[in-house]
C-alpha cells in the first residue's frame, strides 16, 4: 500500500485547496484589477477585507458597489451602521435594492456586530435561502467605531486608558474565527476603517485602529489616499472634487501593492459620486493608449479638451468605446460571469 494510501486510511484524503470563485464588482475597472487582477473582478468572496483611508474619501460608495453587486449576482448585502451615517436613500439612488435582499443593523458593540453577521450567513447558507454560488457581504461601517463590550457595560466616569485596548482586545479574540467562517459560509466581511496619526514617532506614519488582528486575519487591505480637486481661481476657486489614491497594502488574491487613482466628484447637492470615465481616460492617456498633445486629447479622431471628451460618453451612456481601449479588456471580460453592466 502506497504513502498516501496508507495516509488516507489514517486522515482522510487531502482538502480541496480554497479557491475565490467570485468576485464582488467595486464599479471601478482599475480598482478591481488591482484588487483580483481582473477589471471583471473586485472584492474576494469568501474572504476578509479591509479598506481604510481619511473621512469622506469614498469608502462607503465603494462598499454600497460592491453590495450592488451582491445583489445582482442573487445574493444578500448586510450593512452594520457603527457611525450612523448610512444613507438608504442615496444607495437606493445607486442602485441598492433596499426593499429585498438587504440586512441593516445598528449593532450596539462590536460582538453584537460580529454575531449578527455570522448567525446571519450561517442560516441563509444552511437553510438554503439563496442560491449556493450566490454571494453575501457585510459592511461593517467602522471598526474604529465598533465599540467593545467591555467598555459599553461601562459608566462613562470608569473609561481609562486601558481600554484603548480594548478594541484589539476584541478582534484578536474574534477575528481568526470570524476569517474561518467567512471561508465557510462564503460571505465576505468587508470592514470600513480610520486612520489615525502615529505619535509614537517609530513605524508608518499613519496607523488604523482595531490592532494588529486586521493586518493579520483580512486576506485584502486597501489603503486609501485622498487630495483635493479645485476649479476657478482666486475668489471663484472652490473644491469640487478629491482624486482618489488606493494601494493593496495586503493581497493574498493578487499581487500586493498594486496602485490605481480615480476622481470621486462632489455634486451640487454635496453628495459624492466616482468619475471612473475620466480616471480610466487618464489612465490611458498615461500609458500612451491614447494620445494626448497639451491640453488636448485625441479622440474619435478628434482633438478635445479632457472633460468634454467625459461629458460627451456620460451623455451617450455608452463606456465601452473607453473601456475596451484597457489592455487586456477583452480577455477579461471572456474569463468573467459576464455579469457587469458597465454602463449602469
């Protein structure tokens, strides 16, 4: 009898090797490829992932994407609010289906939290509510905000310094088990984050709260980076805009520190929206797919001015003349789901 008979006999045959199978769209080709290698692919079902960046640079939008993506591949989006800031209305103006396969919680601690999205995905996978390849994540918005038991039992007189460590405290305890069941029950926790200066003066100079179980436990870091985009001058300057700076600090489904920008534009109402259009011009302006000669880039045979050239496919409705022009597009798109409405 052979070793690996003899093996067999002993533990069993050896485990499937895990394998993502499907991935959560994030509404933008350059982010997806630099999170799974793919412009068709995006956020790892079945794995942990952790985003972080400064306030409002679009950390939410990108979360409400993916969970649009949930959706439509037949799944369930969760969302666990810790900072009480999600707006319903606006994602259902994305296209959040807010009526349906939709989960929110206001989870008091950061154990409610966890528990409620385990139990959550144990029961719909168990009782077999959606089906099996159909994927579930859950935002949790964020664990700097997610607040540990031990200090809500609190009275706000008995807080001390000690429990600032309460938080790494917490997803140390539960962060392996909740990486196992994400695995498991294929769903994929997606936990927003902060960033805090670094004091210490040692290190990075910017840190995220929670420890060091997220760096360790989530398969997918991303790093966000954020600088202001203005128009006019002088009296008439405002900020209209912020492009967007994401590294894969971590990637275990991909390779690691991969780098993509994009523009997340402030309508006038003072709400924020991606401007994938103009970020993959310009992405291919800079890898010289497109040609571009001062202020004017050549399109469609035509010499135009940036902008114009975004105005003019944002009124067709009609992204694939741009997106096509990425290399490796189309070999993408036959290796995906083909599930991706790009001009959604």
């Amino acid at each position: 009898m052979s070793f690996m008979d003899e093996m067999e006999k002993a533990v069993g045959k050896n485990d499937e090797p895990t394998k993502v199978r499907t991935w959560l769209n994030t509404g933008h080709p350059l982010l997806n490829d630099a999170i799974s290698g793919s412009y068709h692919g995006g956020l790892p079902l079945g794995r942990m992932v952790e985003m972080f960046g400064p306030p409002s640079c679009g950390k939410t939008a990108i979360a409400t994407q993916a969970m649009i993506c949930a959706q439509k591949l037949g799944g369930v989006a969760m969302f666990m609010d810790h900072e009480n800031s999600f707006d319903e209305g606006l994602a259902a103006t994305m296209g959040l289906d807010i009526e349906g396969r939709w989960i929110f919680k206001t989870p008091d601690t950061f154990e409610q939290s966890v528990t409620i999205a385990a139990k959550a995905s144990a029961h719909i996978r168990a009782n077999k509510l959606i089906p099996a390849d159909a994927p579930i994540i859950v935002v949790f918005d964020s664990l700097a905000s997610m607040v540990p038991r031990s200090k809500f039992d609190k009275e706000m007189a008995e807080h001390n310094m000690n429990d600032k460590l309460a938080l790494p405290a917490a997803t140390s305890a539960a962060f392996p088990v909740i990486a196992k069941m994400c695995e498991v029950n294929q769903w994929t926790p997606l936990f927003l984050n902060q960033v805090r200066d670094n004091i210490s003066g040692y290190g990075e100079k910017h840190k995220t709260p929670g420890g060091n179980a997220p760096e360790f436990y989530a398969s997918t870091r991303i790093a966000l980076k954020r600088t202001k985009k203005t128009k006019g001058s002088g009296s008439t300057k405002v900020t209209n805009g912020q492009t967007i700076t994401a590294e894969t600090v971590k990637n275990k489904v991909h390779r690691p520190f991969e780098r993509c920008e994009w523009d997340f534009m402030f309508t006038e109402t003072g709400e924020g929206k991606f401007d994938p259009i103009g970020s993959v011009l310009d992405h291919l302006v800079n890898i010289s797919v497109v040609e571009r000669k001062g202020a004017r880039i050549t399109w469609e045979g035509k010499s135009l001015y940036r902008d114009d050239i975004v105005s003019r496919i944002e009124e067709t409705g009609d992204r694939m003349p741009l997106y096509s022009l990425l290399p490796g597009w189309e070999e993408d798109r036959a290796a995906s789901s083909g599930v991706i409405d790009w001009n959604a």
